[in-house]
C-alpha cells in the first residue's frame, strides 16, 4: 500500500484596491484559492478598510477547477465596482 501524498494545489493570490479621496474611501479586497487539509480546494475572501482588520470568508469547493472559477465570478464583480489590481500583493493589506 502506497501513501502517496495528494497533488498539491498552488496558491493563487489576487490584491485588489480601490481609493477614492474624494470620498475618503480606502478599500481592499482579497481573493485566493487554497488547499484544504482535505484535499478540496476553498476560496478564501478577505476584505475591508485600508489599515485596518478586515472580515474573512472561507467557501469550500469539490475541484480546484470550481475554486478558480468562483475566483473569476467575484474578480468580474469587484472590477465592476471599481477595485484595481496591486501591483505587489506581497504587501497584506490592513496591515501596513
């Protein structure tokens, strides 16, 4: 019997921003596809003001296939409200 380790799935990391001075609004939002200790795939949501704690929301899904797909739903939207992708996600938005 062979334990075989599963495929690892890479991380995907996405930083998105969205500043508005006149309105004084500083806005982050994360979006990232991870592997669970199960072997599923979960997207994971971090969001809120610049400088501070943000909220987190973790959705599980069957396939890495179906995790990057929810990815690609919630970058549609987030672009239509008007967040713009970091140039260095390095940087952990809330905190700086």
């Amino acid at each position: 019997m062979s334990l075989a380790a599963p495929p690892r799935l890479a991380v995907q990391l996405l930083v998105l921003d969205r500043v508005n001075e006149s309105r004084n609004t500083a806005r982050y939002y994360v979006l990232s596809v991870e592997p669970t200790l199960l072997g599923d795939a979960a997207l994971v949501r971090e969001w809120g003001r610049m400088g501070h704690a943000g909220r987190r929301r973790i959705d599980l899904y069957a396939t890495a296939a179906e995790a990057r797909q929810a990815l690609s739903t919630w970058l549609e939207r987030k672009l239509r409200r008007g967040y713009i992708a970091r140039q260095d996600p390095k940087v952990r938005p809330g905190l700086e």
